[in-house]
C-alpha cells in the first residue's frame, strides 16, 4: 500500500462518512444497542477498565461501553460523524467518554496503555486490516480483550469478490470483507487467544440499505449496485441471499423491494 493509496482511502472515507454522518449515525446508534452490549459481555467489560472504540463512528460502541467501563475513547477519521458522537455523548451525559480525531492504523496510545480495544463495521473500510487489529493487540495489555464485530465473507473467493463489489459500487470506502478463516489467522498472528466468537444474520431491506450509504432510487449508485445484486439473484453467487419481497407499505414508491442477508461475525480475544 503507497502513500497515496492510503491518502485516497483516507479521502474517500471521509468523504462517505461526512456525505451520510445524520442518516447512518441515527440508523447505527439506533439499531446496534444488541450489538454493542452483546461485545460488551464478550469482552467482559467492567468497572475498572479503560479502552478505545477505533473507527467508532458515531459512537455506536463507546456510547454503550461508556455504562460498563471507567473511560472510553471513541476514534475516528470522520471530523463530521465525531461531531454526531459527541453530541450524543453531550445528551445522555456520559462524562467518561472522549471523542478524537485519529487513525485506527497507528492508534495514539502507548503499548499496553489499556484494558480493552474494541471495533465494528471499521475492518471492511482499511486498506489493511491486519495493521489494525495489530494496533488493538498493542495498545491492550497481556490479559486485556480486543473485540471485533463487521460483516463475514464467504470462504468461498469467488462469492467473497462478487460480493465485495457489490459492496464498493454501494460504498465507494469499502475495501473488503474478510471470510472468518482470515479474521482467525490475523487474530492468531497478534498474539491474540480468541475466548468466544458469535455469528449472527442481519435481514436488510435493499431500500433502506442504501438510504443508509446515501443513496435514493434514481441516483447512479442504486441503480447499479441494484443491477448487479439482482444478477445474483439465481445462483446466490455473491452470498447475499437476496430475495424479492412486497415492500414496507409505510415506504412511497415501487411495491416490491429486494431483502438481503448480512452476516455478522462477533469475536473476543485475550492478548497472552
Ligand atoms: C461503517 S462505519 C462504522 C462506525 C461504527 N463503528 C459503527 O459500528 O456504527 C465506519 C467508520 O470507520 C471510520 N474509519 C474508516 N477508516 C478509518 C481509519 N483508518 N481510522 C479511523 N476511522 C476510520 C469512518 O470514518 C466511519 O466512521
């Protein structure tokens, strides 16, 4: 990876993230209390501990750890969804949680400096996620847990890369999900002893999906990503799942909608 390759990434997550900082930071805190909590009780998050939440976006886990542990810093690369997570911060007065502008690929924090580093839906945004999760067995001293949630690919490569480009055309700051084997391996290569690892399927309307990446019936995006999700249609050859249902009568616009399946790996280590 060059020095430009990373200043594009950079660019073009910020540019993802600032574009759709309201419409996914209400969709993120709203709908992943259970995600969070869940990582918080994989991670044994208590009273005494102090941790990072990197690429934390709107504070979709340092909002909820801030209830379990003395201190938390939320990081991330995104001025804009920082400004969402301390608002947030501000109206639920949690006064042990920080927000800092900052990059999950070299962490400001000395080696062993905290208890628990925890992530989700970040990985598939890095360029290298290995770097990262290096970063978290760092920054986490022996004994202390690094928990990570984001989207599983399949094993299978064929399926992993037609997905992953369904993702990119959805989300121009996706770079790629990993299969679990490589999440493993990673985890394995930093030291890191996994102690429980959950998977769980998410049911996401196509519709809303894509409201939540920025994009609306008509514009450019949604139409392709929507062309090429649909040529998986018959064989399932991106592992999505997608099936056409009636749409949510709630929502204006065309009868049917498609439904996808996200699926969510949840993994804790220990650092030994
Ligand atoms: C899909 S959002 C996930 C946010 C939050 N963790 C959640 O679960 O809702 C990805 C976040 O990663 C951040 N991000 C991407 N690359 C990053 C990097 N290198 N360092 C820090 N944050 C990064 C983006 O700004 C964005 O807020």
């Amino acid at each position: 990876m060059t020095l430009t390759d990373d200043k594009r990434q950079k660019h073009l997550v910020r540019e993802q993230f600032t574009r759709t900082a309201e419409v996914f930071g209400d969709f993120a805190v709203a709908t992943r209390v259970g995600d969070a909590e869940l990582l918080a009780r994989m991670v044994g998050a208590k009273s005494a501990d102090c941790a990072v939440d990197l690429a934390s976006g709107p504070g979709t886990l340092a909002l909820r750890f801030a209830r379990h542990v003395r201190w938390i810093c939320g990081l991330d690369l995104t001025p804009a969804i920082l400004l969402r997570a301390r608002r947030s911060a501000q109206t639920e007065s949690l006064a042990n949680l920080d927000f800092a502008l900052g990059d999950a690929q070299a962490l400001p924090f000395a080696d062993g400096a905290l208890d628990i580093a925890v992530t989700s839906y970040s990985l598939h945004h890095m360029p290298d996620p290995a770097r990262v999760v290096g970063e978290m067995a760092r920054v986490v001293k022996r004994g202390g847990r690094v928990g990570v949630i984001d989207i599983r690919a399949s094993e299978d490569p064929q399926v992993a890369a037609m997905s992953n480009r369904i993702e990119r055309l959805r989300d121009a700051s996706h770079t790629r999900s990993l299969p679990k084997s490589e999440f493993e391996a990673i985890f394995a290569a930093h030291g890191l002893r996994i102690l429980a690892q959950e998977t769980r399927e998410q049911d996401r309307a196509f519709r809303h999906w894509m409201l939540v990446a920025g994009w609306n019936p008509g514009d450019r995006e949604f139409e392709e990503t929507r062309r090429l999700l649909e040529s998986t249609i018959g064989e399932d050859s991106a592992g999505f799942h997608p099936r056409i249902v009636p749409a949510d009568p709630a929502e204006a616009g065309e009868a049917r909608d498609i439904h996808i399946i996200n699926t969510i790996l949840f993994l804790a280590a220990e650092k030994v």
